[in-house]
C-alpha cells in the first residue's frame, strides 16, 4: 500500500440536472498503486469517464476524496490542478483530439512547451516518444494525412512524452479496428512494464479486457466488481 | 510566444475566412493611413505655403484691424515710427497697408480689398517685382482666383475707385502686371496688390501701415502693434483640416467595425467550433486563463497579418501616389488647398493606426474567447 498514487474515498459525483440531481457516482473507494494496468468496465453512462475525469483533476467531487499524488483534487487551484496534468497526467480520448494545424512533432511537444526545457531537450524527448509508438518516420505530417490508428498513437505519444505518472486512457480503442487495437494496447502494455506507468482505462471493449491486470467493474455510478486477473497470454 | 505560433498556424489554417477577414481590415488599415497623411499633407502644404505667401513668421495688426470686417479696415492704419523703421530697414518686418476699395472690369463694379506691399520686398513669395512703377500706369498683380473671378488678364486695364483719407473718392487706372498662382486663398480671393508707397500717396496716408509682417519668430512685442502668432493666424487652416479629418473618420471606423465585427463573428464561431480543442488544452495542462490567452492571441494576429498585407499593397500604392501627387483639380472653394496634393505620412500616424487597429481587435477577439473561463473543461472536451 506504500506505492499509492491515487486514493478515491467515499466519492460521489452529482450532477444538476433541472431542478434536482443527478448522481453519476456514489461512494466509490478505490485505490490504484504504481505501475498497474487498470480498467473501468461498466455499461454506457455507469461513470466511467466521470471518474476519470476526476482523477485527471478536470472535475471535482461533491462528496468524499480525491488524491491524486499526494494532492487533494478538491482542493487544488486552477494552476495547480494544470500543473498535475502537465507534469504528472497524461490524457487518451476516443477521438484522438490532435490539433489539427500541428505537424506530429509539435502535436506531441506541445506539452512540453508549457515546461521549463530547452529545443534539444524537448527534441530528444518527442523523437524518444515517437519510437515507442514507431512513428519516427511520420514526424512532419498532419494528423489529416494518417489513419485512425497512427493518430491514436500519437495521442500515446503525446500522453507519454512528459513521462507521467498516471495515463487515463478513456475508450481508446472504440473508434480503431481489431489489428491497430492490439497494436494500440500492445504498446500501453509494453510501457507501462519498462517505464513503470500507471495506465487506467475505460472501456467496454473485450479486446481491451484481456490486457488488463486489474477489471474494476461499474454500474450505475458504483462498484460492482473489482478483481485481479491472472493475465493470460495473448491468445 | 507559444500563443503566437499557435495563432499563427490556426489563422492560416482557417483559409478562405482569415483571408477575408484580413482583406477588410487592412483596407481599413491603408484607408486610415492614407486619409489621414492626405489631411497632413493638405495640412503641411497649406501652413508652409500660407507662411510663404501671407504671414512670415507672424503679424502685428493695427489694434483696429479686423481680418474679417473690412468696414474696420478704414480707421486701422497708423504711421510708422522711429523703432518699426528700423526693423523695416534690416528686413526684419514688412509693412502692409490695406484699405476697401471698388474695380469696375468691363463696366462692373466690384468691391475689393486694395494691398499696398513694398514692391523691392523678399519676405514674401509674392512677385511683387512687377509692382514697379514703368510707364504712366500704375502696375498691380492679382492671384489666378480673383483674375478668374474678374475676367481681367494680364495687361488689362481695370479702373481702381477708392475714399482717400479725408473721404473724397478718387480713381485711377491700373494695369495688370502679373497674375500669380497661390494656393492659399486669402492670398488671392478678392486682393489687388499695388506698390506700398503708391498706395499712400493714394489714400494721403503717409508712412502709414495696417499691418507688419514678420521674418523674426523670437520678435514678439511692439509697441503699439498686437501680435499674431502663426498658431493663431493659422487657426482657421487646422480647425479646417482636423474638422475634414473627423468627417473622415466616420467612414473609417465604419469600415473598420465591419472588419471588427468580422474578427468577432470568426472568434464567436471558432470558440463555439473547437470545444473540444479548448478541453484538449487544459487536458494538457494549459489554464483556462491560458486558453483565453491563445484565443486572444490569435483573433489579434488578423491585424497583423493586415498590417503585413496593408504593407505589401500600401506601401508601392503610397509611394506612387507621393511621386504624382492627388490632383483634386482646381478648387475655387475659399480655401487653402493646394490644386495637387502630397500625402504626408508621420511615424506618429502609422503608429497611431498600428496601435488603433491591433488593441481593436484584440478587444473584440478577447470579448468571445473571455468566455472559455466559464466553460467546463469536461463539457469542451465533449464538445458541448
Ligand atoms: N455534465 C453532466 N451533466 C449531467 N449529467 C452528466 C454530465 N456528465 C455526465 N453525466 C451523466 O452521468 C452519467 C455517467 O456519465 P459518463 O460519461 O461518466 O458515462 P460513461 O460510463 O463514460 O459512458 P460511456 O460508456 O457512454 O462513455 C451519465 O448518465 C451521464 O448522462
Ligand atoms: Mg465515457
């Protein structure tokens, strides 16, 4: 329990919806040690991506606790909570979200540009993270001219590039065919046993599943299920 | 400076709609700036040519002279002493002697202001040269304006009816020695010039004046004599040219609003388009504060691409109108303006228009994006 990098404690999550509230979370308690390889299963609007959003310290929760390396989410200012995200917090979405008038390379220096490091630095930092994903050969094109699967990992890359402590991956294989999804995961996998990263995912992606080496299962905003799984070997 | 990278990237990236957006503005751009430097220009051209041609360096009028009121100009001449002599001798002020008087060309009888002036005189570019007495007839110059007014030409003879100082009419004939061309109206409109001393031998008005120019701007106090600086003197010529550039103003921040109005529409539907870039960002650890900063930024980059693409049309446009000059044909208004114009383009007014139109836009690119502040950094990244 010493290697605790997030701890969620009686979290519950509401949300105005008309006059009353809606609850999209309740009294979630978890906690998710370095290293693991994590995911949220659950059925559409079981608060999968709520909850993540809460441990990136994009949302806050009504009740209970959030800490997220150390640090309360409730209580962060609006820069320190940026400053987590830019140092500690990597983000993968479903729709990728490059920006589009970037080249790949600026793509996934952009978050290094928010840090105090130098061209060569940072140059060495984005080539680094685009051979982990094996998209050295594709550094100065738009993300228009790839496909679903290359701009997915460079999003990885993107997420990876500041070596962070935690990546929250929401659904990031829902919009890539079976090949680039295994891909995909391959790659998460394989960082997060040589760097050490935290990945937390959310999915309802069976391909997804049988990667993970934690299932936390959801519905309706609680815990249903939380199990350990022995991995087992791809196919 | 990442702001700027950014901003530079996106505009670009937005094509048709930038290029339109930046057309407009910076049409306003050159307008503003050309407009005005055309009014510095009229502005400069008239004071150097009114200083040239009538006020030197200043005047000093008889305490009774009234510019305006030429039923004043009667009793408003006093004799010259010792002191004004002597500064009219080392050329430091020139005398001027004015009274009404009445022409009859081909019969018809116009009212005028007659102007003695010393005929040997420098200080002004009047071409009084002519003034000098040749034959039995008395020489006079007139301006083109007044020779257009009177149908006389040179060499024509026009008879000159006048109430010498004791009130009895007398009259003789003039001739017409030269014909200037002055812009500066008052030069010209309704004046007769003959030589000073002739003049007081016609109105019996000996060793008197109206009226001194100076050549000395530090000279500031006679006795006897009040002074009229240039600024005063050249009230009328900047209260015009300021009231032509407010006039102008009007169609300028019309045009300028459109270009605004087209920066803010872009920003409102850019903000409203790119939600879920706008989560991104903060997703990526930028502030929300930040991601205004970047929007900003980037509607404000429209006015400097206008001020690069004003530049690049504008300047060969200014410099080829600065070579020719704006013809505004011959104006008989009643004012001073030259019949060709050159604009007159100070580093104070490009500046001004730079700051103008950057600080606008900024401000209405900051008015839509100040509302990221308040959006949910999950709705954007949903694209709510
Ligand atoms: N801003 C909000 N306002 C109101 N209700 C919200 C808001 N965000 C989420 N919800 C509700 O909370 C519930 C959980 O939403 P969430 O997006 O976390 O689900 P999810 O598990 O990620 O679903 P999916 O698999 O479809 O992505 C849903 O019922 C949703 O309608
Ligand atoms: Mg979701």
């Amino acid at each position: 329990m010493n290697n605790v990098v997030i701890d969620l404690k009686r979290l519950t999550k509401h949300f105005p919806v008309g006059n009353g509230k809606f609850t999209a979370l309740s009294d979630i308690n978890l906690s998710f040690s370095k290293g693991e390889f994590a995911g949220l299963v659950g059925p559409s609007g079981s608060g999968k991506t709520t909850l993540l959003n809460i441990i990136g310290s994009l949302d806050v929760p009504s009740e209970g606790s959030a800490n997220v390396l150390g640090k309360s989410i409730a209580g962060l200012s609006q820069k320190q909570a940026a400053q987590l995200r830019n140092y500690h917090i990597g983000f993968i979405f479903q729709t990728y979200n490059l920006l589009p008038v970037y080249t790949v390379y600026e793509n996934v220096e952009f978050a290094l540009l928010l840090q105090n490091m130098t061209e060569g630095e940072r140059r060495k930092a984005v080539m680094q993270a685009l051979e982990w994903v094996g998209l050295t050969d594709k550094e100065k094109s738009k993300p228009s001219m790839l496909s679903g699967g290359e701009c997915q990992r460079v999003a990885i890359a993107r997420s990876m590039v500041k070596q962070p402590d935690i990546v929250l991956a929401d659904e990031p294989t829902a919009n890539l065919d079976s090949k680039n999804s295994h891909h995909i995961l391959q790659t998460m996998q394989r960082l997060n046993e040589e760097l050490g990263v935290t990945f937390i995912f959310s999915t309802h992606d069976e391909k997804v599943m049988q990667y993970l080496k934690r299932k936390i299962s959801l519905a309706d905003g609680r815990v249903v299920n939380d199990e350990t799984v022995e991995l087992i070997a791809n196919r | 400076m990442l702001a700027l990278k950014l901003a530079y990237k996106n505009i670009l990236g937005a094509g048709l709609r930038t290029l339109l957006n930046v057309s407009v503005l910076s049409l306003a751009f050159v307008l503003i700036v050309f407009y005005n430097a055309m009014i510095d220009g009229w502005n400069r051209q008239g004071k150097i040519d009114t200083q040239e041609w009538e006020i030197g360096e200043g005047q000093f009028w008889h305490p009774d002279y009234n510019k305006f009121d030429i039923y004043s100009y009667r009793e408003a001449n006093q004799e010259i002493d010792a002191n004004v002599q002597q500064l009219i001798d080392q050329n430091e002020v020139l005398p001027v002697l004015i009274q009404q008087a009445t022409i009859y060309p081909q019969g018809r009888m116009q009212s005028i202001v007659l102007r003695g002036i010393p005929a040997d005189q420098q200080l002004l570019k009047l071409p009084t040269k002519g003034l000098n007495m040749q034959e039995g007839i008395c020489p006079a110059i007139i301006g083109k304006r007044m020779a257009k007014s009177t149908k006389l030409k040179t060499n024509d003879k026009v008879l000159l009816r006048w109430r010498d100082i004791n009130g009895t009419y007398d009259a003789i004939e003039l001739r017409i020695d030269t014909i200037f061309k002055c812009d500066v109206a008052d030069v010209d409109n309704g004046q007769i010039y003959i030589d000073y001393h002739v003049m007081q031998k016609l109105m019996g008005m000996k060793n008197c004046a109206t009226l001194l120019v100076s050549s000395n701007s530090e000279l500031k106090d006679l006795d006897g004599w009040n002074y009229r600086s240039t600024d005063v003197l050249l009230k009328d010529l900047n209260d015009l040219t300021n009231s032509e550039k407010i006039s102008g103003m009007v169609i300028q921040s019309i045009l300028l609003m459109i270009a605004l109005l087209a920066i803010f529409d872009t920003q409102v539907l850019s903000i409203f388009r790119r939600k879920r870039e706008i989560g991104t960002y903060i997703a990526l650890g930028l502030t929300r504060k930040q991601v205004v900063g970047i929007f900003t930024v980037e509607g404000g980059f429209h006015s400097i691409l206008a001020a690069i693409v004003g530049a690049i049309y504008g300047i060969p446009l200014f410099i080829w109108i600065n070579q020719t000059g704006l013809s505004i044909g011959e104006a008989d208004m009643g004012i001073t303006v030259a019949e060709v114009i050159y604009p007159f383009y100070s580093l104070q007014l490009i500046l001004i228009s730079i700051v103008l139109v950057v600080l606008s836009s900024t401000i209405v690119s900051y008015i839509p994006a100040h509302k990221i502040v308040k959006m949910k950094p999950t709705d954007a990244l949903k694209g709510k």
